[in-house]
C-alpha cells in the first residue's frame, strides 16, 4: 500500500489501544512483511539463553567476511503477551526486524521473555540481560561481533531494555533504541500494575532515572499517533536528559504510525525509522 494510504489509514484508527486495532495495522502489511519471510529465512531458531520456555531467541543473518554487528530486538505485549514470530508467513510479526537487520548486513536477534503475571518485576529486564550474556559468549560462532550488540525494545520491549541498564549500568552494549517506552514520567496505568505491582513499587522500579542518567548512546522514538501517555513519556525523558546532559539523545518522530505500527512496519517499503536505526548502529559500531 502506498505511504499517504497507508497514513491515512493509521491516522483513522485513533490512539486507543485494542486488540482489534493490532489485527487492523497487521492487515497493512501482511502482504509486504510475508514476501520478506521467504527472501529472509532465520539462520538459528530456538536457541536457549536460559532454562525457562520463554527464554529463547532466534537468529538472522549469516556469516560474512568479518564479523558483523548485531541487533537484538525484544517485543513488545503489555508485559502480559507476545513473541519472537518465526519462519512462517503468518508469523512476521517481530520477527521481521530480526530480518530488517540482516538485510542491513547485521545480525539480528529476537528473543522472548518471561511474560506477567506470572513473572513480575524485574523478570523481562533480567531475561534481556541473560539473552545478552548468551550472546556475548556465542554469536561469534554465527557472525556476530559479541562486541558490537546494540539493543532494541518496543512499548513493554522497551521498558524492559531500560529496565537492564537499570539493573546493570555498565552492560556490554554499544548502545539502545527505545521506541514507544514507559519510563516513569506518567502515573502507573492499572494493567501494568500486573508487572510492576502498586504505584509505590512502581515509583522505585520504574527506569526512568536511569536511563536519564546512563552514558550509554541512545535512539529514543514514538509514534505520531502513540497514545497521549506514551508522547508524553518521550517528552518527559526528552526533557530530563536535556537537564542532566545539556543535549538530548538521537530521536525521531514516526509520522504516519501508532503505537503498534511502530514496529511492525520495520522490514516494509517505509525505510524512514529503519534507517534512522540502521545509521545509529552504524555510528555507534564504527
């Protein structure tokens, strides 16, 4: 679908998040995201970084003449769903930025996590740490340069990678992308409440001191038709690491997505955030 039909289609769903609308944006790119599973196929699937169900990730990308940079990408769910997609056409979804990065000549990573209620606070922040160790001590044997991993996260994916550098200012990542997050510059909503517990908890588990803080290169984005809260999250880190920092860190503004889009077109014919992605690695990688 051509971009101003695809915006316009976007623009016409709103901000509030529904199960039905996720069906809605899925639709859009069905077609595009499917033809990029058969020209991308994954080069590892399954592989365990720990020994709970939920703690494997899968591979794309392969071998080249040196070893390449490697992009780890952890989704998003509300804290409560969500996975890694596969090999099939019909599980695109997530598993296409592994592809995207592959395509760029990367490795990608995509992983699961531990998923609420089950496994609350702090259990996704410390599954992507354990999915990092896992890499740093083995994605040489597939291409990867263990010393250049840069992680991603969407919506809870987010919260999750700024909950790791939380828990470990000092991790081994170049650097983090963090699109459509919760930091803690908003009250807590009453479904996260499942992971992170009540608002006192929540006032001293929620990221956002340390990643206003961190040293670590970041690439902060949101959507132009995220929901109020999740805008005005980006603001408030925005705002925060300006006071902290004096400059504020790489971001951009999706034009023409939502929330769930955000993700979900990477890998499609909108090239606008995966190359902004793809030249943040490439500066902080060199």
């Amino acid at each position: 679908m051509p971009f101003d039909a695809t915006r316009a289609a976007i623009a016409a769903m709103g901000t509030t998040l529904t199960p039905d609308l996720l069906g809605q944006v899925r639709a859009l790119f069905d077609a595009e995201q499917a033809a990029l599973t058969q020209a991308v196929p994954a080069a590892a699937v399954d592989l365990a970084y720990g020994p709970h169900e939920r703690h494997r990730l899968d591979l794309y990308g392969t071998p080249g003449d040196a070893p390449k940079p490697v992009l780890v990408f952890v989704h998003g769910g509300g804290f409560l769903r969500g996975d890694k997609g596969g090999s099939e056409a019909e599980t695109w979804p997530n598993a296409a930025v592994g592809r995207m990065a592959a395509q760029a000549g990367m490795i990608g990573a995509v992983i699961n996590y531990r998923l609420a209620p089950d496994h609350t606070w702090p259990a996704g922040s410390q599954d992507v740490l354990a999915a990092l160790d896992w890499l740093a001590a083995h994605v040489a044997d597939h291409g990867g340069d263990p010393q250049r991993i840069v992680l991603v996260g969407t919506s809870a994916g987010a919260v999750h990678v700024a909950g790791a550098i939380r828990l470990r200012p000092d991790l081994a990542a170049r650097g983090a992308v963090l699109l459509s997050g919760l930091y803690g510059h908003t009250p807590l909503d009453e479904r996260d409440q499942l992971y992170y517990g009540n608002a006192q908890d929540y006032a001293g588990r929620a990221p956002g001191e340390a990643i206003t803080a961190t040293t670590l290169p970041l690439l902060v984005a949101i959507a132009e038709f995220d929901p109020p809260r999740f805008q005005a999250e980006f603001l408030g880190l925005m705002a925060d690491r300006l006071a902290r920092h004096g400059t504020m860190p790489r971001g951009y503004i999706a034009s023409g997505h939502n929330h769930y889009s955000m993700a979900m077109h990477l890998g499609s014919s909108d090239r606008r955030l995966a190359d902004e992605i793809i030249a943040f690695v490439h500066a902080i990688c060199a």
